[in-house]
C-alpha cells in the first residue's frame, strides 16, 4: 500500500509526500504524461532532473504496442523506460471511450462528427462487463474488462494503476452519465477485487476515479461509492464541464469527500493557473499532456502571458537574445536564446522540441515547488497572483 | 594561427592534437555535422559527452536562416548552438553546387534528372567572380564569392573556416573538372586574401581544399596551387571516385603532397571502415552526416554487420532484451533496450532518433579512441580487422 503523509495544511491546500517503491512524489505534484513511453524528444535524464518526479503512461496505447506481455518479458515499465522514479498507469479507458464520444478537443471546438467518426464510435462497443474496440494498429477486436485491465496494469509494473472507467464527455445525455457513473462503480469494485487476487508486486498501489460528470448529485454518488470500496488514492475524472469555473465547483464538492490520509489526484489538469487553484482546493497531484504537447507548437510557458505561452515561432523571435524566460533556472534557458529556437522550429529541427519540453517541465516543476513553499508559509492564496505573475 | 602538433605516428597514420580558441581536436578526430545548427534531436551536452570534439555547420543554411549578420549580432555559432567546443563551417559551396550537378545519392543512385531539377540548375550560375543561386527558402537570388564565403564565415564565428569551392561530381566531362579545379585554385587565393584583409578573431583558421577529381594530374596541380597559398590546414574534397578503392587512391596520392605540419581533413567521409582507412593514409578528421542521418532511419552503428547497421525497426528487435550494441558505454546502450527503440520508432516518437544518434557518435568517437591508441601502439594496420569487427 502506498505511503501518504500530510505535512503542512493552509487552508484546503496540504502539502505532502507519496512515497513509492521508486521514489518519493513531492505533492503538490506533476505526473509528466509520456503516452506511448516517451516525453516527445526528451531524454528521461533531463526530464527528472526538471523536478518532475512522476510519468503517467497510457495502458491502452502500451497494450496495443508492445504489449502487456512483451513488456512483462522485459522486466516492466520502469526498465524499459530508463525511467527510476514513481510511474502510473492510467486505464486506457479514456482512448478507448474518445472513440466511441469523440475527442474533447473536437467538443471544445465544434467540430461536426464525420462518418468515420461514427465508424470509429460505431467499433467501440460497451456492456456491463467491458469494452470492445478496434486497434487502430491493425484493425483486430480488443477487450478491456476491469480484469483484463489489472492484469495489463500489473504487467506495465507501474507503482500506481488507475481503475478501468468510462469518461463522459459534456454533450452526452444526463441519464448516460448517471449510467455510466454507476458502472464505473461496479467496474472500480471489480478492479479492486481483481487487483488483490492477482497479488501485485510489492508496493503497487490502486486508484479509484470518482465520476458523475457536472452533476452534483451523481458526484457524490460516485465518491460515496468509490471511498465504500476503498483505494490507495482517489482520481478526480470524468467530464469537469466546460469553464474552469465548471472545474473549481467539481472539485470543491469532491474533496471533502474524499479521506484526508489518501492522495488525491485531478486527471488531466495541469495549466499553470489551474495548478496553482487545484491545489488551493486540496488536490495532490495532477497530470497533463499540455507542457510537452504545446511544446511541439512552439510554445513555451512563460509567467504573466496570455495562456502562460510564449510563441517561439513568432517573427519577434528572430532576433531576440533572451533565454525563452528571463530568470528560469532550467537547462534550455542556461544555454539558449529565443533566436536560436526560432530558428531550429522553423529550419524543423526537432532539438527544438526537447528543448522546449524541457523548459515546460521545468517550469511546471518550479511553479509547484513555489506553491508547496507557499502552502508551508500559510500564504498559498495570498501569493496566487504572484506564483502566475513571475517567474 | 590553427596550432597542430603531432605526437605519434604509424606508417602514413598519425595522432595528433589541434587545438583551437574552443578546445582541442585529438586526431584522428571526427567532426558531427550539425547542418542547420542541431545534431538531429540530441542536445549538445550529451552530445560532447560522447567525446565528438568537434561540430561542423553549414554556412549556405545559416547564410539563409537566420543570416550571418543575424548570428554576428547574437555573438556568433558558439554561444547560439551552446557548444562551447571546436567549431568548423564548410562554405556552403557543396550545397550549392549539388543543385547545379545533382545530388550525390542521385549519382549513386542512378536517379534520373527531372525538368525540376533543370530548373534548379538553370538557377544556379557560375562564373570566374562567385556562383549565383535561389534561396529554397523564398526565390529570392543570392550570390557567393570568396570574399563574401569569407564574410559570412567570419560572422558566424567558427574556429576552423573553409574556402569557396565547387565540388564536381563524377558525371561531368574531365575538361569541366579541370576548369573547376583551376578556378577553385583563384577562389582559394581570394580567400586567403579576404581572410586576412578582414581581421578575423584570434584563433580564427582557414582551410584550402584539395580539389581535381579522379585525376591524378588534376589532384597534383589543385595540391601545388592549395599548398603555395598556404592555409592552416588542408581538406581533400572534390568528387572522390564511385568505390572506396577510388578515395583511397585519391588520399594515398594526395597525402604526400600537402605540409606534414599541418592538419588534414578528408571532406563528407565517415563510415567506420573508412575512418579506419583515412586514418591509415594519414587523414587527420574527418566529417560525415551518417551517423546523424541512418539513425532517423532506425539504423545503430554495430560492429560485423553489413554496413556496420543494425536495424532497429526489424520485427526481430521487438521483444530483443539487449543494448543495441552489447559492450557499448554509451548512454543509451547503458539504459534501453532494442525492444524499446523497436517500440520509439514504430510509435513514431521521436526520442528514439535522439537516442540512436547518442549511441552512432559514441560509437564513431570511441573507434576513434581505438584507431589514436593503435597509433600509439603502432599497430593500426594490424588491429584494422579487429577495430571494425569488436566494439
């Protein structure tokens, strides 16, 4: 079972340590998403020297390629990775359930749904006992069940497994997600049962996700639920609405649910304003594609801009000789101007790449050690404009 | 000056020391052609970690993006690529060049010549004065002579700087090989007074370039020319024949004729066994794109394999638990597996290029290691086998 302890309280927010059998997680803290086992083109050396401590990698993405087994053979995740320090594993189930919904992002921008996007919702069929999909490797039928699930998760070897769970968007039906939220309930009591029959490696610990979307009442059902079967630690998920205010409100009701000596984790969530009011709100850890992700666009996160990003790729780069952020430690902004890394995105070097990841990682890391700094002082909420103002 | 010193010597093979305002080359050495300024995905500190000393870019590529006035302003190559080693610029007249004549894996290739690549050659003209080309980057004309060559080159800043110069391929007439080594020999004279007029940084060093094709008597009367200016070190480039037995017999004609006092480079030539071969002729560095390259394409240097490749993306790799080359003290070979770089680069994530680059150049600077001490030991013809079939 995985170690948590409390170490300073200010208000909501707490400051912590996960312990695992890899290493300690400093919380408030950052799970660096590596989908498919890599953080774009960053090495895993530079990535941890960042202060990130954790990757989150995607059972479904490891299932479909290498495979649960191949990467049993080869010892597990952490090996195979380079990777020393606390891993997770997320279920998959949100992949497979992008399928079948949509992705977010299309919600979020209106996109219309194509006739290949009710193929691929079409291929994805869901019951009480499980999931069927496709692979989008080579068209063969999958299933997840939440067994099938454990023992993947326990053949990635991962310090922490997520349950198997379906994740609502925003523009399904109430009644499909007060039905969903419950089978995500039966599902999570029967990952828990599974995970304790198949006598994970020593230390591998378990979370549940509580569900019931922007739903109040189907909120509190779900942590009532999930809290009554008992896990390692507790994941926020499900759709979190559409405004971050929508987020603020789910995760105020959701935390005093949930039982202070367990880890709380937001899926998904990491801008640098939502890090700083997800911790005011008592959330321990979080995960986010977005710092590698944007990374890839050129963007690097920069205090006090709008979106916290700044456009390496802008003509006003050309020429400028400052480090992408004036008073960051990371290794990128040591060495490199904003000159050069216009120059190597637009000569399509893909160092340009890992360079910026390595700041994103960075920053992201800082930004939380100053909010861990500030929940020891007391002074969490009063330094918030600060913490996204400077550097 | 450039200063050169030689410290053993074995048959026609030396070892040697240059040093330069940014360190020292031990020779046999190898300069990683960084083209446009980034040695694919590595960062430059683990790169110099494999004990590469040197870097090579290209001034045709910076003269377009971001511009030599631009980098002059950011304080030249140096401090803009964060490499605080060894510093060479080629002139850039191969890339230029190679538009008019074709490209040297088209020659090799067999490719046939398009109405396009016409079109490209009609672009670029040249006369007695320089050569007159089109940027790829927006149309726009551009022209090179040696005195701007040596501009450029002096803006950029590097420690080792390379005359203008047209490199003919084996396609054309002998009668268009020797005016282009009798003009190459002006340009080479023009250099070296623009070299000197403009008042380079301390340290500053300028190469000629032995040119004359397959031609014995073209490759004499290009040496005499180059060596009767006079330059700090002397490359042997030109079209060097369509088997290695040809640039052999090149570099045993060539060798003698230049000043044993001063350092040689053998242009574009890099393959272990010709590492080994050059270095046994007395070839002092060398510079090749491979290394680079064949990792993008999945291929990790490997002693006794055909071509010294191994394929890292073949299905046998895909559950193999080994380095990629057992005995290897790199970085990578020290913490993944091939079944991991199998999965990299099958899921398209591009760290499995950073990572297979890592591996090429230790692999090149640690044969390279191996060939000094074999001078020193004099036994590099007798150890030749040996060094190419162990790691």
């Amino acid at each position: 079972m995985l170690s948590f302890r409390v170490t300073a309280r200010d208000g909501a927010a707490r400051r912590g340590v996960i312990s695992t059998p890899h290493g300690e997680v400093d919380t408030p803290g950052f799970f660096a998403v590596a989908t498919r086992g890599a953080l774009k083109g960053l090495d895993p050396e530079p990535a941890r020297a960042t202060g990130v401590q954790a990757l989150i990698v995607n059972a479904y993405h490891l299932h479909l390629q290498p495979g649960g087994e191949s990467l049993a053979r080869l010892g597990g995740l952490h090996g195979y990775l380079g990777w020393p320090g606390a891993l997770a594993t997320d279920s998959g189930g949100f992949q497979v359930f992008s399928f079948r919904h949509g992705q977010v992002a299309d919600e979020i921008k209106g996109r219309r749904r194509t006739a290949k996007d009710e193929e691929s919702a079409e291929a994805v069929k869901v019951d009480d006992d499980g999931v069927e999909f496709r692979s989008y490797l080579d068209g063969a039928r999958q299933r997840f069940t939440p067994e099938s699930s454990m023992a993947l998760q326990r053949d990635l070897g991962a310090d922490l497994l997520m349950a198997l769970d379906e994740c609502t968007p925003f523009h399904v039906p109430a009644k499909y997600t007060e039905q969903a939220t419950d089978r995500n309930a039966r599902w999570a009591a029967r990952c828990r049962t599974e995970f304790e029959r198949l006598g994970m490696a020593a230390g591998q610990a378990l979370y549940g996700i509580v569900h019931g979307g922007v739903y109040p009442e189907l909120r509190r059902r779900s942590a009532l639920a999930v809290t009554g079967i008992g896990f390692d630690g507790y994941a926020i998920g499900d759709c979190l609405g559409q405004t971050k205010s929508d987020w603020y409100g789910i995760v105020d009701q959701v935390t005093p649910l949930l039982p202070e000596d367990r880890p709380r984790h937001l899926l998904g969530v990491g801008e640098p304003d939502d890090l700083v009011e997800g911790a005011l709100r008592g959330v321990d850890t979080f995960d986010c594609a977005m710092p590698t992700r944007v990374a890839r666009h050129g963007h690097a996160l920069h205090p006090g801009l709008p979106r916290f990003r700044l456009d390496l790729t802008a003509a006003a780069m050309r020429d400028d000789p400052r480090p992408p952020l004036e008073g960051c430690d990371c290794r990128t902004c040591a060495r490199f101007t904003r000159a050069y890394l216009w120059h190597l995105f637009h000569a399509h070097e893909m160092l340009a790449i890992s360079l910026t990841v390595e700041h994103n990682l960075r920053y992201t890391a800082r930004l939380l050690e100053r909010v861990r700094e500030a929940i020891s002082s007391g002074t969490l909420l009063r330094e918030k404009e600060a913490l996204l103002s400077t550097a």
